[in-house]
C-alpha cells in the first residue's frame, strides 16, 4: 500500500492485520521491505508492518539530499505511524534501519513497547570522525549516480562487511542482488548524504534516556558491531544482547533463528506479548 507522508509516497506492507502486539521493521541501505518478508511470514502471531524508508524500494526520491536528514526521516515515520494508527508497538531496525529506529525511540519514546537493534549503531561519537566519514559517504554517493547501480552492487556485495553472505544459496544471494539492482542511484546517493552515519546525530548519549526494553542483535563474525552492541549494552537500562552465528544481516542468514529470538523476547518482555 502507498501512503502519503508530508507530500511523500511511502510504500507499506502490512501482514496478518487483524493480530497484535504491532512489530514495524526498518531496512538497511540498499533494501527494502523485501528484505523482511521471510521474517513476516514466520511471526504470524503479529502484526508485521515493513516500511520502504526514503529514497529506497517503492518509495519516494526526492532530488534534493537535505530532505534525507534523520530527523526528517524520523518526522515522515511518526506522521506515517500516526496515518495508519499505530499509537503503541515495537520496532525493529536492521543497520540503516537500526539508526532510524534507535532515533525514533529518542524522538518518540511514547510510541513504544520495545526497540531491537540488528547490527545498529548509535553513531560516530567525535566531530572528526563525522567529518571523514561524510567525505567517503558523499565520495561514494557521487560514485553511484556516476557509474550507475549495477557498478555499485558488484562493489558493494564483496566488501567484507558481507562476506558471511557469500555461503548462502545461490537464489538467497540472487534475491539480495536483486533488491539491491532495483534501487534508484539518487535515492541511494541522497540517503548517504542526507542520513549516513557521518551526517546524523550522535546518539550515545541518549541511550541512557531509552527506559523500554533493548534487543540487541549481532553476528559472531560481524565483529565490528558485536563490539559496538556490546559497549551499547552498558548505557541502556532494560538490554539482552544475542549473538547468533552469522555476519552483519542475520535476519538473512539465519532467518528462523533470528524470528525465534525475536518471538522469545516479545513474549517475555513487552505486556500484551504473548504467553
């Protein structure tokens, strides 16, 4: 479904509507909805909502990259949310996805039951480091509206972040290719400028303002962000933190186990979860 936000399309999938409690999921760069829709279907016990975030998948790409910035992003997800109803839920991010979560609860800590973060950061935690880290987001985006998408997927599936993925089966591996060659070169390139991780908010010193409950989700051998997750687990007040044998994207691979632990947390720790 196409639901307008502040003069925006955003695309909206909803499964098994009529359940509750709400779980809304939030993808990485370069994905989609598609990404969660194995997720969906193995926590039927829910209602599953997946969002296209800006610039990805179905929905909008506004030309200008200043509309891409987090705070506007988190701005069209409350105005969304509130559209369709949803007063009460959790949300889940995936990367990308997990800083967006990780700054709606801050924005919004009203909205929500629990947040899980799946290899997420809070974000860089100097100016300097921001600073370089725009210069190589900003590099690479006009990288991308140069050479084009199928230039860019062929790079960005083989750099080490995703080598655990390479082990997967070929149609698995081909479904994240495809999703990545569906997206349009300006909504990628204006959402490392707008909302990369050098060009949003620090958020490390607000985690200890987040009083819901945190599920943090990581990799064995996504080692970078097991650390982060680890160090984030010390400033939130209500955290689990579950590594699971794989790289940086675990709902992909290892989908059954990445929704079973999600269903265990829901059920232990939010009220209205099931017992």
């Amino acid at each position: 479904m196409t639901v307008k936000v502040n003069g925006l399309d955003y695309h909206v999938e909803i499964w098994n509507d009529d359940k509750s409690p709400t779980i809304v999921f939030l993808h990485g760069f370069t994905g989609s909805a598609k990404t969660w829709q194995r997720i969906a279907g193995s926590l039927s016990d829910y209602k599953v909502v997946l969002v296209d975030l800006l610039g990805h998948g179905k929905t909008a790409v506004p030309e200008d990259a200043s509309r891409y910035v987090m705070e506007l992003q988190v701005r069209d997800l409350h105005d969304l949310f509130s559209e369709l109803g949803f007063t009460e839920f959790v949300l889940a991010g995936y990367s990308m996805g997990g800083r967006t979560a990780l700054a709606y609860a801050i924005a919004h800590p009203e909205r929500l039951q629990a947040l899980i973060l799946e290899s997420a950061s809070p974000g860089l935690k100097t100016a300097a480091e921001q600073v370089e880290r725009q210069q190589r987001d900003s590099e690479l985006a006009l990288t991308i509206l140069a050479n084009g998408i199928q230039s860019f997927v062929d790079k960005w599936e083989n750099i080490p972040l995703f080598d655990s993925q390479k082990k997967l089966p070929f149609e698995i591996r081909d479904e994240i290719k495809q999703e990545r060659l569906s997206q349009q070169p300006q909504g990628l390139a204006n959402s490392l400028i707008g909302m990369g991780t050098g060009s949003q908010p620090s958020y490390w010193n607000h985690l200890k303002d987040i009083h819901v409950p945190v599920l943090l989700i990581t990799g064995s051998m996504d080692l970078k962000f097991e650390a982060i997750a680890g160090e984030m687990k010390t400033a939130f007040l209500q955290v689990q933190h579950q590594i699971v044998e794989a790289g940086h994207a675990i709902h992909v691979e290892k989908p059954a186990e990445f929704a079973t632990i999600v269903d265990e947390y829901l059920r232990l720790n939010i009220q209205g979860g099931k017992s």
